[in-house]
C-alpha cells in the first residue's frame, strides 16, 4: 500500500508548479481590480418571459424570453421561506459574511487544486455564480483561470453595490434548471404546477440540487439521480439545524413530480394588445417584462364560457369577438378577440385574428352620439318629432331595415327603433363636422377622412372602426360623458377623464336606449323584468357584421359577430346575432347593478303631444317630456295653428302623410321637390335581355300626386309614398316630376345596354 508520505513526494513537483501558477493568477487580479467594473444594470435587470398577471395577481400568460428561455423573475419575498434559506446552506454556507469571494473556501481549493494537480474545487459563491450567469455566460468567456480571477474581481465589486439580498434574488432568477426552464418561479410552476412562494422543503431542496447539474438532476428525465441529489440535501438541511427531524422525515417522503406542467397561455389576443402597447417602464424596475393587468381573470373565464357556447348558433366560418370594459376606471377586465381561435390549430389561420382590433363597418351603432350632439346644442329633446320618409341622400335614400317608412316619430322611438332616415336628419341637424369630430374625440381614430368624404352615411356604417374604440366610445356614454382611454395594466386606469358631454344629455341617451323592443325574444327573456340595461345594435351593409353595445353604470361591452374574410351572411343581424350574446354576458357580470340617478339639470317640461315643443293654445294635447334646463330650445310649437275655430297641424312635406286628430286638418308648409331615383347624372345598364328596361322613380316632398315626364312627354303617375316606373330606351333623357302643388324636379340620367352596337352620336353622349 503506497503511504501517504508516498503521494506527497510524487506530487511534490506538481504542487510546487501549482502553487506557482495560482499565485500568479491571483497576482494577475489584483492588478486587474482597478481595470475591470461591473456594470450592475446588466445584471439586475433580467430580460425574461413575458409574464402577465391579472388585477388580482394570478398568473394567466407567459412567453418565452427573447433566449428563448422559460424564465420570470421575482422578487426575493415573492420566493417563499424555503428556496433561499435552502439555497445559502446547500450553495453559500458563509454567503452573508463574505465580501463576494469566500477566502477560507479560496484557501481551500487552491491547496486542493495544487494537491492533485488539476481543478477539482472552484470556491464559487453565490455572488461569483450571479457574474457567472449575468456576465460571463452572454459573453461566451471560456472557462479560464483568468476568468475565474475576474468573476471574483467583479463579485467583490457587486457586493459593495448593492445588497446581499438583491444578489440572492438575481441568482434565483438567474439559475438554470434543465433544457430552457431558468429561475425559480418558472421551475417550480413547470415542475410542480405552482408559484415558488408555495413549495415545500422538499420541492425547494429538489430546485436546489439541480443546481449542481441541471440535466444530470432532472425528475422528470433523471427521477433516481434526482431523488438522490434531493435526499443529499435534504440530510444537509438536517445537519445545519434547517430542518427538525420530523420534517426531514416528512421531506424524505415527497414524491418527485414524473412530468412536466404547461405555463399559462390564456387570453392570447389580450396578451397581444398588451405586449404590443410598449407601456414605459423604469429603466431601474426589476420587472421589465412583467405585466400587472387589468384583465380579471373570473370575468375572462365567464366571457370565454358564453362565447364559446353561443358560437354553436353560427356556421364554422362565423366567429364571435367581445370585450368588457369596467366603467369606474376604464380598465378592460374581460377580452376575447376570436372566439375559435385554437393555439394548437395551425392550419386556420383566420382563428388567429384578432377580430376585434380590425376595422369593420359599424353598421348603426354610432346613431346614439348624433342624437346626443343635437341633445347637447338643445336642439332637440326625446320627443322631438322626426320625419321617417324618403328623403334624398348622396343620391339614394336611406331605407330601414324593415323597408318601411314610418312617417312622423319622436326622437325616442327613432333612435330606440334605430330608424336611418331621422339619423340622418339628425346628423344634419347637428352638424356632419361637429358629429365626425365628437366620435374622434371618444376614441374612434380610424375615422381619418373628411366629413366630406362619409357624408351622411357616417351615421348608418359608412366607415370603419374597431371594436376596442367603439368600447371606449361607449364606456364614456356610460359614464355620463367623460371619456377615458381603455386602460390595459392594473392601476393605470383613470377616474377623472375628459369630458365630451354633459350628464343629463347621456342621461337621455341612456335612458332612450334603455328599451327592449327591438330585441328578439329570447333577449327580452335573458333581462328580466327588473334588471335595467341600454344597448344599441348594428348591422353592417351586405350583413357581414352584426354589433351590439350593451351597458349598465358598472360595466360596457360590445359583441362582434361576423366572418374575419367579410363574407356574407343572413344571420348577421345585430338584434338577433349580438343582442342576445351581449345580454347574456351583462346578466353574468352585473346581475345586480342598479340604474342612474337622474343628474342636476333635467326638468320635466310640458309639450305638445306631436311637435314636443312647448305648447301653445292651439295645440290639441300636451304630454310631458325631459328638457335640460338653460339648454334645450324654448320656442313654442310652430306645426299648430287656429283656423276658423279650428286647430290645423302644419306639416313640412317631409313628414309624409301623416294627419293629426280627428277634430284637425293638414296643411303643407312651403318645400322643395326633389328626384331621388333615377340618380342624378347616372348611368343605367339594362340587362341585354329585360324586354321590360324598366328604371324605377321616386320623388322627396310632393304632395297628393306625382306626374312623370319623359323628355317632356308625360309617362304617368304615382302617389308620393310610391315608386313609379318607366320604361326608357338608350340614349341620355331628361325624366322630369310635377305635383299637384305645381312643384318641378328634374334631372339627367342615361340608358344603355351592354353587347348593343351604338351609333356614333350615342356613343358620344354615353362616353
């Protein structure tokens, strides 16, 4: 047996050359301590996973890091009691008394490494690791002496910088547990399913030994070599008095998680907003890449719930988007921007729009902030009468979506039934400038073009915007006009905003769209008989989008339905389609809000039953009606007179033919006769085979009967209401209308059918 005097005389050379060698490596460091610095932001600010809480701080989002890596750093009190206790004993025993190398474990390995003449103990701390993981790693530096000497230059540095504690933390957050998983947090929630505030001592001791090799340790790959290594720690803990006997027992018997857990991947579309808002941070925040959100993830879960079963009404290529929005500060709490998107379904890729941040046409839904601009001017009241006729718009007329007319309305009946032609009666009134820069002022910033450009089809969907602006446009009305942008990050919301109207003109507003009778049944049923809500619809042209806005005073939401292609359905009609989603998710979320207080400044006001202006004595009937006091327009009804003892109702040709009591007559004010189909300069394209060429007419404001003239030469008659059709041969003509009042319009139009050689002059006025 070779004596041990033996050993020490074989290695006596390779101890002397060893000796020499370490010392000159030290030598080195100590005139390298003035030349090398640590640079403390690069290793306290971790870029790691996107991590995204909810306002009651669950976890319910993370994606990998930029390395792409598993990694969400953590405060050192959000690690629990176990992790970093165990962690100082297993890796540092001397850690909160060194200076950030530990010059007894230096000693140590130096006499080791010279006795057996190759490295077998490095003396790392805590501290050296951090610059090891933080520095030394992101700069591919080759493990050398000479990087040694300057990990150890650089912890002592650290140390004098910032605190033990803090250089603990960065560790935790800093150390590798196998393949892409780093830091504490994301390895207990992949290996065990739960924040690293919650694990036990043997799970902490199990995170702990891994450290020493995190592949070789791994439970899930290596369960034998795992257990081992935990146990190895665990009878450490012991030891150092970490652990009583009975819970080292109990730690012994811990079963070692065979798997893997997911990380939380909910509300993707959401997480999106939020990763692409760029929200600025501290520079100096530990928490670069962790969001606290508004999102609650109970309401997400309820709204994910009812869209996903109210997607078996639609066909496949139908989707659903919607939004909540919490009226006191604005903040979104609830967000599903596709409700058939599918992480895991690759090949549809129109499940992973994000429906609701497209821009759409909105049908509609933006009838409710015409009405509130002529509310706000006092120029008119909920009953306001309004004519629901035929009336001349960019050259056609708007029709309802029942096709019908009907005749004289209030405004409450007009904007409840969601009538076209007092909307646009209404817009004009207000002003096309005013409305345009009112909706931009609440959040719809799609709408870039001129009042000019949308004419009077800004307020029936000529345009487009998203459904995130039409919840922040609708949260101010719900919020009695204060407008307030969309908050996305807890906290960041806002309860003072900017005003844009009154109280008491939302006040009517809400309270006009506080009815349900344009509601399917079912909708009507899903409310109650005591629970209030308002809600406006809306139906695109060509029904490729149904909306619905649905509000109490707590919360907003809005409901999409459609197809992210823009096809075409029948089904897509915002009463039927979004009405009953929208209701559906109020119910669930605000099932006990009350409904507003009437605001300082509304007056109840005597009116004339037709007109709703103050009445005077001819008028046959008075009702009351709310006024905002000091705003709206006193002047006294002008639609009734006396005449030979007689009350007379004096109507604009507008209002149609609508007649007023029995003991009344009518007469027509002074008006304008207009042709508004055929459109004026307008070519028609007859079908090369309709033998009939018929081209339909249709005149604004006559009275009692229409007569039609063809290039001077009469064609017929019609009834004002009704549409008069002439057969027409190519050519340019001018079609011409009198009335019974002697009124005249006329205007251009040519015919021409496709395929038929025309000759030189008719080509020339075609062309």
């Amino acid at each position: 047996m070779t004596k041990y005097s033996d050993k020490v005389r074989n290695n006596a050379p390779w101890k002397f050359l060893g000796a020499i060698f370490f010392a000159a490596i030290f030598a080195s460091g100590i005139f390298a301590w003035c030349s090398i610095d640590v640079n403390v932001n690069q290793i306290v600010n971790i870029n790691g996973s996107a991590a995204l809480y909810d306002r009651e701080g669950r976890l319910f989002h993370v994606r990998l890091s930029p390395d792409s890596e598993w990694q969400i750093p953590i405060r050192l009190d959000e690690m629990g009691k176990w992790l970093p206790l165990v962690a100082v004993n297993a890796e540092d025993g001397r850690f909160f008394r060194h200076v950030g190398i530990d010059m007894l474990s230096l000693s140590r390995a130096i006499f080791q490494d010279a006795i057996s003449g190759q490295v077998i103990s490095g003396a790392s701390t805590i501290t050296s690791q951090v610059i090891r993981l933080a520095v030394s790693e992101r700069e591919n530096r080759k493990r050398t002496p000479a990087t040694k000497v300057r990990e150890f230059i650089m912890a002592m540095k650290l140390e004098r910088k910032i605190s033990k504690e803090k250089i603990l933390e960065c560790y935790l957050n800093l150390a590798p547990f196998g393949g892409n998983i780093r830091g504490v947090q994301a390895a207990s929630l992949i290996y065990f399913g739960k924040p690293a505030s919650k694990i036990s001592r043997g799970e902490a001791c199990l995170l702990i030994g891994m450290l020493k090799g995190p592949t070789l340790y791994r439970p899930d790959t290596k369960p034998i070599s795992a257990k081992k290594r935990r146990d190895e720690i665990i009878n450490l803990m012991r030891k150092k008095r970490v652990f009583t006997p009975e819970e080292t027992r109990l730690a012994l018997l811990e079963e070692l998680p065979l798997r893997k857990n997911e990380l939380p991947s909910r509300a993707w579309h959401f997480s999106d907003m939020v990763l692409n808002s760029n929200p600025d941070f501290d520079e100096n925040d530990f928490h670069q890449r962790i969001f606290h959100t508004s999102l609650n993830l109970e309401t997400q879960t309820k709204l994910e719930g009812i869209l996903r079963q109210s997607l078996s009404d639609f066909p496949n290529e139908i989707t659903i988007a919607a939004g909540i929005v919490d009226n006191r500060d604005a903040s979104l709490v609830a967000w599903v921007g596709n409700a058939r998107f599918d992480l895991n379904n690759t090949q549809n890729s129109s499940s992973w729009v994000d429906c609701g941040r497209a821009p759409r046409s909105p049908g509609s839904t933006l009838k409710p902030f015409a009405y509130l601009l002529a509310i706000e001017q006092g120029l008119l009241t909920p009953s306001s009468l309004l004519a629901d006729t035929s009336m001349a718009f960019s050259g056609r007329a708007p029709r309802n979506f029942d096709l019908k007319y009907h005749g004289a309305v209030t405004a409450r009946v007009a904007l409840a039934e969601s009538l076209n032609a007092p909307a646009v009666r209404v817009l004009r009134m207000s002003g096309n400038d005013r409305v345009l820069s009112l909706l931009r002022s609440i959040g719809l910033h799609h709408l870039t073009q001129s009042s000019e450009y949308y004419g009077d089809s800004l307020i029936l969907g000529g345009c487009e915007i998203t459904l995130l602006e039409e919840l922040e446009a609708f949260c101010g009305l719900a919020s009695l006009g204060i407008y307030r942008q969309i908050s996305l990050l807890k906290n960041s919301g806002s309860d003072s905003g900017s005003r844009f109207a009154s109280e008491a003109s939302c006040w009517l507003i809400n309270d006009i769209l506080n009815h349900r009778g344009n509601l399917t049944l079912f909708a009507r049923g899903t409310l109650g008989t005591k629970w209030q809500v308002a809600l406006k619809t809306g139906t695109s042209y060509g029904l490729r989008d149904a909306w619905t806005a649905a509000w109490t005073p707590d919360y907003t939401t809005v409901v999409w339905v459609g197809s992210p292609e823009g096809i075409s359905w029948r089904g897509l009609v915002g009463a039927r389609a979004a009405a009953p989603v929208a209701m559906k998710i109020l119910r669930v979320i605000s099932p006990k809000s009350t409904w507003y207080e009437r605001p300082e400044g509304l007056e109840l006001r005597r009116v004339c039953s037709v007109s709703g202006l103050p009445p005077i004595a001819a008028c046959p009937s008075v009702k009351y009606e709310w006024a905002i006091a000091g705003v709206t327009r006193t002047v006294p009804c002008d639609m009734h007179k006396i005449r030979a003892g007689k009350s007379i109702l004096s109507l604009s040709p507008e209002f149609g033919s609508v007649t007023g009591n029995n003991n009344a007559r009518v007469e027509r004010r002074n008006y304008e006769l207009k042709i508004i189909s055929p459109i004026p300069g307008a070519s028609y394209y007859i079908a090369p085979f309709d033998l009939e060429r018929k081209i339909p007419m249709k005149s604004e404001g006559g009275v009692k009967r229409i007569w039609w003239y063809i290039d001077g030469e009469f064609a017929g008659s019609s009834l004002p209401e009704n549409t008069f059709f002439c057969s027409l041969q190519d050519g340019e003509h001018l079609v011409g209308a009198v009335d019974s009042a002697g009124k005249t319009a006329s205007v251009n139009v040519k015919v021409f059918t496709p395929g038929r050689r025309m000759n030189e002059s008719e080509n020339n006025l075609l062309f």
